[in-house]
C-alpha cells in the first residue's frame, strides 16, 4: 500500500514537530539538571520539583520517539 503525498507530508510535519519537542525537552532537562547542581541548598521540596519536571520530560521524550521517521 503506498501513501499518497499528503500522507507522506504530514508524516514528514509529526516527525519534525517530535524532532522539536525532543530537542526542547532535552534542552529542559540539561538546564535543569544544571540548575539543581548549582544550587545544592536549595529546598527539598524546590528539588523534588526540579526532579518531577526532569522526569516529566523524560517521559516526554520517551513519547515522541514513535514519531521519528
């Protein structure tokens, strides 16, 4: 079965859309994770934050790889 062109855009648009995402989450967690190393007192809870949200675009992450083609 081929696709027609329009499929084949618009799986072409998801995969750079979760290009982007990726790109953006990763930047997120690298500034993040720099953050927590600059500032060990900060609170535990401010920490638990930081980690969720690092978590969170892990997950992120995770999600879009099934877009890449």
């Amino acid at each position: 079965m081929e696709l027609s062109a329009a499929e084949l855009h618009a799986g072409h648009r998801r995969s750079h859309i979760a290009e982007m995402v990726i790109n953006g989450s990763t930047m997120s967690i690298v500034s993040m994770t720099k953050k927590l190393n600059e500032l060990p007192e900060a609170s535990p809870e401010v920490r638990t934050l930081a980690k969720d949200f690092i978590h969170d675009q892990e997950h992120y992450i995770g999600e879009m790889k099934s877009f890449l083609c």
